[in-house]
C-alpha cells in the first residue's frame, strides 16, 4: 500500500511539472524567451538569442508572399498579431523594388549588411508591397509598444505612416516617406532603451 501511494504520488509530481513546463512554453515566443511586447514595455523578461539569417529570411518571405508584407524579428520571429507599432527610422538604407516578388538572395543580402542593427530587439526585417504604386519596399523598422512614441519618431523621420501589428491598420503621420537632410547615424536614430 505505501509503495503504491509513492508511486502515484510521483507520478501526479511529474505530471505536474510537465503541465508547467507546458504552460510555460506557451508563453514564449519563438526565441524561447518571452513575449516582446512584455519585453518591451519593461516588465522583465530575457532576451532571445538571436536566430539566423536565413531562418528569419524564410519567415519574412513567407509572410510577405502570403500578407504583401512582413515584420519579422531577428530574436521573436514573425511579430503578426502583437500589439506592436511599426515606423521605420531608415529611409536611406532600404530598398525599393518594381512589383512584389523578393528572392531570398535579395533578403539575404540585406539583412547580412544591416546586422549592426538587427541586433537591437527592437530592430526588424520589413517587407512592404505597396498595391498603389508597384513597389516591394524592403525596409529596416522599428517596434514599439507605445503607439505616441512611434508616432513622434514617424514625424520626425517624415514617415507616411506607421502600422499596428495587431489591427493591421495604419495611422497616417503627414510625411512623405522619403529621407531628410542631416540624418544621424543610424544606431543614434533608435530612441533610448526604457
């Protein structure tokens, strides 16, 4: 009788333990580690490593072949349906394209020349089909979880807009997309790390 009773009681501990690592997993993100938006409200949290470039290239093309368009992070994967904002700081480093196909060499080669950035979580890989003029805009953006925040640095970069990530919707912030004169550096466009 008392082996029986410790034998089920092991076995009601490892099921347990599997129903928590189980609820846990669910909670992560694709790099393992947590939600971004959690992470980037400040509210803890540990940062993913960063995945490769040609997993996070794969994901994009996927996304932007199915949506006209994807916002894929090198630490979160694709980010579709977060409570997210999108603005782009990097008008003068991405790349226009006539009509919507991307090859993955095209992605490839971008995303390996902008690293540096990538490495910032908050820093994304953007693709864009724009059905009114044409145009495959690949683009570095930035997320960020308070709407106010990428509105200001859309208006100060001269942004036509920015794009919720979770309503699909955009908010129009009166610039016309193309780049100012006197940007800084790029690293020095991000807005400080709360």
């Amino acid at each position: 009788m008392v082996r029986r009773f410790t034998i089920l009681s092991a076995l009601a501990a490892v099921v347990l333990v599997l129903g928590l690592a189980s609820c846990a997993t669910t909670a992560r993100g694709a790099g393992g580690q947590g939600d971004i938006v959690t992470y980037l409200e400040g509210h803890g949290g540990t940062l993913p490593s960063m995945m490769s470039v040609q997993t996070v290239v794969d994901m994009a093309l996927k996304s932007h072949e199915a949506s006209d368009g994807s916002t894929t992070s090198f630490r979160w994967g694709d980010l579709s349906g977060k409570k997210l904002y999108v603005v782009s700081l990097f008008p003068d480093l991405g790349i226009i394209k006539k009509g919507k196909e991307i090859t993955n060499a095209e992605l490839s080669a971008f995303a390996f020349a902008h690293m540096d950035l990538f490495s910032d979580p908050r820093v994304c890989l953007g693709t864009w089909f724009n059905k009114d003029d044409g145009n495959t805009y690949i683009d570095i953006n930035v997320v960020l979880a308070d709407k106010a925040k990428a509105v200001e640095l859309a208006k100060r970069y001269n942004q036509i807009s920015i794009f919720d990530l979770s309503s699909f919707e955009e908010t129009k912030t009166g610039g016309d997309g193309k780049p100012i004169a006197n940007l800084p550096p790029p690293i020095e466009r991000l807005p400080a790390f709360q």
